[in-house]
C-alpha cells in the first residue's frame, strides 16, 4: 500500500539520545500520515549512531544539524525552525512518543478549523514503582498540555517570537503561554497523543534533574505565583527561625552550633542573596 506523506516538518532537539531516538524514529515511520521533514539538532549523542539512525529510515527525510558546543532545546528549536522547509511544523522531544494518528489527527483540526496552533498532549507513563511514585507527585495521572506534540503554521511561530534560548527548562511553557497571549487561535486536546517515557530509575538522577530544572525556571517568567509564593514561606520561615537560632539550641552559650550575631548575617544573607540575582539577571539579560 502506497505511504500518505504530508508537507510538515519535525523539529527533534536531540543531546546523548541514542537511547531513546531510534523508539522515536520508529514512531514516526509508524505514522498514518508520514512527515516530508524530520529535522534533528543535536550535540554530543554519537555521530556514527545518527548516521546509522538515517540509513535505517531512508523512507524519512532526516535532516541532521550537528552543533560543536552545547546549546539548550529552545536554541536548537529556533535553529530547526529557521532551516525547515514547509509551512508546518512540530516539535518533538526524544521521549515523547507520539501515537501512529498523531500527525493525521492534528493536521486535519489545522485544515478544517479555525486553530492555528494545536498543542501537544502527553501522559507521563512509568515502568517501576518509583517511577510511578515521581509521577504521581509531579504529573498526576492525567493528561498535560505540552510543547513536544504542538503542530502550528510556521508563520505563527516566527510572530511569536521564538523560545528563550539561554535556559535548561522553562522555556517551552514561557513560549506557550506567550503565543496565547498574541491572540492565536490554538486548541488542546482531551486525548493524550503522546507518551512520555523515561528509562531512568534513579532517585538521585532524578533529584538532581530537578535541582537544575528549577534554577534554569527561576530565571523564567513563568508560574510567577508559585514562585512569590515557596519565597514567601521561606522567607517566614527562615525570619523565625534563623534569629531565635541561638535560643532553640541547648546550652547555646556553650554549644559549637552557637553563632554570634545570628540577625546580622541572616539580613547581610538576605541583601546579598537579593544583589547578586540582580546583578545575575542583569549580566545574562534573561527576561
């Protein structure tokens, strides 16, 4: 039976993905309506593994973009933009695996409404019970709204300004709820088109992926309430602690925890701390 392509293009930034790339090319050969473009940006997963990874899949026109330093997903979704082809296009992550009706069943909501972004919808899955665990604190057991999945007209894109480029994470949700913001007219769907699937089952991989996720999303206007708000009760909860320090420890005339001037260095902390991300967001311009 002769395969149905359509005029759409890819975008897959890709970095140390040799685990999960060849599941998501698989993916998308599986596809009821094929992609023309696929479009990989990566830096640092083996050169010999993604040239393999094209041979493999020569029914797909796989385009591979490979940077010399390392650059964050926002940087390398631009650069896939501004060398795709077609007036469609999408975005993908190396974990995201998208259902085989994914690209028909959005294509056809662009073609016969009036939406011109239709954003991704994916469900966390897990394997372990740990996985399960961090799932259910994080994601819950529902669908999300998320950028890998999304489908828009290219023009729409470029007017939205593209995806902050200096940052780890955050930057994906900064950019969907900026292209709302323009008045776009855009869709979410009840059904999860896409499952994310992680391989790692390590407690202190996944501590530390979060550590770094949420320094990256500080600098970040997003979720802008929640953050005023942790601020807030760290704020309080630190004003009582920290002065009454010296009185809460045992014998604290004494005792080697004892800390003179306590109040004084916890204000000189606070100003410093206040100063220095000041001057952090000044260096590095982030908005």
């Amino acid at each position: 039976m002769k395969r149905k392509y359509y005029d759409i293009s890819i975008i897959i930034p890709s970095f140390k993905s040799e685990k999960y790339l060849n599941r998501l090319i698989t993916a998308l050969d599986n596809q009821t309506l094929l992609p023309n473009e696929i479009i990989i940006i990566d830096s640092k997963t083996n050169l010999d593994f993604l040239n393999k990874l094209k041979q493999n899949f020569q029914s797909l026109n796989i385009t591979l973009k490979i940077l010399n330093s390392t650059s964050y997903p926002g940087n390398k979704r631009n650069l896939g933009v501004s060398i795709s082809k077609n007036n469609i296009i999408a975005f993908l992550d190396t974990k995201t695996i998208p259902k085989k009706d994914w690209i028909e069943k959005y294509i056809n909501l662009l073609k016969n409404s009036k939406y011109d972004v239709i954003f991704g919808s994916t469900f966390f899955s897990f394997k372990t019970f740990l996985q399960k665990l961090i799932n259910y604190a994080t994601f819950g057991n529902s669908t999300h709204e998320t950028t890998p999945g999304t489908i828009l007209r290219k023009n729409i894109f470029i007017s939205s300004g593209f995806f902050i480029e200096n940052v780890r994470a955050g930057d994906d949700l900064e950019w969907r709820i900026r292209i709302k913001n323009n008045g776009v007219q855009f869709k979410n769907s009840e059904r999860a088109y896409l499952e994310y699937i992680d391989d790692n089952n390590n407690l202190f991989s996944f501590l530390k992926k979060i550590f770094i996720y949420s320094i990256h999303n500080s600098f970040v206007t997003v979720q802008t309430n929640i953050k005023s708000l942790y601020l807030l009760l760290l704020i309080l909860f630190s004003t009582i602690i920290i002065p009454k320090w010296n009185y809460i420890i045992p014998d604290w005339e004494e005792s080697i925890f004892y800390i003179p001037n306590i109040t004084k260095i916890y204000i000189s902390l606070l100003l410093f701390i206040y100063i220095f991300y000041f001057l952090l967001s000044f260096i590095f311009k982030i908005k």
